[in-house]
C-alpha cells in the first residue's frame, strides 16, 4: 500500500509554509462575514414579536380573569343565605346594581346592568326594601324588583283583645315592637285623644276596642306607636258610617256602642247579632244586669266557673249593673252595626249551645221561666 500523500498550499511543505497556511486559518474564522451572508426578512422577525407578545398578554389575561372570578364567587352569598336590598326613590339600574354586587348577590355590575337593558326594564325597578336569597338568578332578581318589594302584614282577627293584639304584633315584626311595648304604649288613651277625638271619652284607660280588627302591612320602619296609628286610622275610616241615633234614644253613647259591640262579638254568630244586641238593650232599659259570661271571661282569662261569677270585679256583670268599664275586644263592623241597630224584641234572655253537629244553637226568652225549661238552668 503506497503511502498516504500529503497535501499543502505548497509544493514544498517546509516550516515556514505551514505557519502562514496556519496564521490564514486563524484570520478566516474572525473574519467578520456578515456582509456576504443571506439577509433575514424584517417581517418575519416582527411577525415573531407580535406573537410573543400575544401569548404573553393572553396568559396574562387569562391569570387576572381566574383572580377575579375566584374572587368574585368568593364574595357571592350562598343558596342558603338572604341579603336585604333597600332600592331608594330615583336609584337606576347602576346604582341598584352597586347595592347588589355589594351585598353578594350578583358578581358584575355591567352583567346586571346589561341584561337590565336587554329586558327593557330600565324604568320598572321599583323602590322598596327586598330580601334577596343566594343563588337567586339575575332574571329573577329583575323580576322581583319590578314586581314591587313583597310586604310583610299582621292580621287583628275580630274579638281580639289588646293582649292578643300585642303578642300578635311583636310575632309580625319579629320582636321589632316587644308585647310589652305595644301593651304600654296603647294603655293611655289620652296620648291619643288630640290626634283621635273618638278616644277622648276612654280617658286614661287603655285603647282597648279601639284598635280594629283588619289586616295591616308592617312599616318598613315598625314601631308601637305607627302601628297603633295604623288602627285608630282604620277605626276612624270603619266606624265613619255608624248611626247612633237609636243608642242615643237610649242614652247610650259611643264609647257605650263600643262596649256593647264588644260583648255582642263574644256572645253572638253572624246569624244572631242583630238580636243578642235587643236582649241586651231590654236589660238595659229594664235596670237588669247583662250578666254576660264573656265580661267574666275578659275578667279571668277562660271560660268562667261558677266560682268565677262571684269575683267581686267590675268586669263581672252578673254583680255590677249597667256596662263594663271598657270594651273587652275590638269588635267587627258588623257587631259596632248590630250595637248601633238592634232587633226590635221583648226577649230579656237567650241561650246557645251546640247541636250534635257542633252547630251553634240559639234559643231566646221573654220570662225568666222560659229561660229556664230551655235550658233547665
């Protein structure tokens, strides 16, 4: 095998060629060739610029969404919680939608205020104090808001008496208006009597049976005495209509129409109010005693006993002639009517009881012995 040959930039390959073939090599590779080389596109390198920055802003983006939504839903009440939303006179959309997002119940404002627009509602969000549950929809929370803010009443059933009154406003309002507030602001009717005239003649007595039996929606504000308002306003209004002119022939005044309504509401049914309003007018105007078991009952608080009959009380009718002090109950219209207008009767006692279908059963007597063989008292 011949050997191999060397090659060299000369044809005799002494030191001193090699050195400068060497020293040229070295100049090569520092040489600066960008001059000669092929030139990028300009585009193409803005193009990657733009898309860097792109990525860069979507992850951003994408980062700050995740942060707010997190936060937002963070804030947002649950299913299981109520949020109260006061919607003051002139408040639009925007502003509604500040108090909601405040209080948890939306999580953006501009979604609020959008899908407001959307429905048209601008102008059909009512004022007004709503309580709002968690989870309500947004749609829904619109629909609430124009169908007006859901009002929360009390209802006096007729025959109510103050106590009862009480106990049933301090349950309507959730203990805002205690009974024992009620009770002590209606125990003066004097306090009234500037603003209400028709009171005047109860003196300092309590309001009892001044305070009509209705339906009542609670202030947004509830208190003892704008509630107690609420009723001698309704009293005023009910009782505007009333003719005393027959009570009045038989010296009875208003506050005495009262009275009497009130026994009649315990002592009758709708059926007969007209005529237990005679038989006690007939005792009247005979100087007999009502002897009504209903005053007794105002007296202890239950169906009287026999024992009862003989507390020695003003309330007790079978020991005290005439009236009772005051009323025992607010009484219903119709019974201030039946007070007002009664039957024309010699009747001077009456009985009821019920049948064997639990039918109330009535029975009236002109002489002490009819009375008696109806009921063998």
């Amino acid at each position: 095998m011949s050997p191999r040959r060397q090659i060299t930039y000369s044809k005799r390959p002494n030191h001193a060629a090699r050195s400068a073939h060497a020293k040229g090599d070295r100049q090569f590779r520092t040489y600066d060739t960008s001059a000669i080389r092929p030139k990028q596109s300009r585009a193409a390198q803005i193009i990657s610029v733009v898309v860097i920055v792109a990525v860069i802003a979507l992850v951003i983006w994408g980062v700050v969404s995740l942060v707010r939504g997190c936060s937002s839903s963070a804030n947002l009440l649950s299913s299981d919680q109520t949020a109260t939303v006061t919607v003051s006179e002139g408040e639009g959309a925007s502003d509604i939608a500040k108090t909601l997002k405040d209080e948890g119940l939306v999580s953006s404002t501009t979604d609020f205020t959008k899908r407001v627009e959307q429905l048209g509602a601008g102008t059909s969000l009512l004022p007004g104090t709503y309580t709002i549950a968690g989870g309500t929809s947004v749609d829904d929370i619109i629909a609430a808001l124009e169908a007006g803010p859901v009002q929360k009443t009390f209802t006096v059933p007729e025959g109510s008496t103050l106590a009862q009154t009480s106990a049933i406003v301090e349950t309507a309002t959730g203990g805002a208006v205690t009974a024992a507030d009620f009770t002590a602001q209606a125990s003066d009717a004097s306090v009234y009597a500037g603003d209400y005239p028709f009171v005047a003649a109860a003196g300092t007595s309590s309001l009892e049976g001044f305070l009509f039996p209705k339906t009542y929606t609670i202030p947004d504000d509830p208190t003892a005495d704008a509630i107690i308002r609420l009723m001698l306003n309704q009293f005023q209004t009910e009782t505007a209509s009333l003719d005393y002119t027959t009570a009045q022939s038989h010296n009875l005044s208003q506050y005495d129409v009262l009275k009497l309504a009130s026994i009649i509401e315990k002592e009758s049914d709708a059926d007969h109010r007209a005529t237990v309003s005679s038989v006690f007018y007939n005792r009247l105007d005979h100087n007999m005693r009502l002897q009504s078991d209903a005053t007794v009952a105002y007296l202890v608080n239950h169906d009287p006993t026999a024992d009862d009959l003989t507390i020695e009380n003003p309330y007790n009718t079978y020991l005290n002639d005439g009236l009772t002090p005051t009323p025992i109950n607010s009484p219903s219209l119709a019974a201030l009517q039946a007070a007002c207008a009664p039957e024309s009767t010699n009747y001077l006692y009456f009985y009821f009881a019920p049948d064997s279908q639990g039918v109330m059963q009535y029975s009236f007597s002109e002489t002490y012995e009819e009375h008696q063989s109806t009921y063998g008292g």
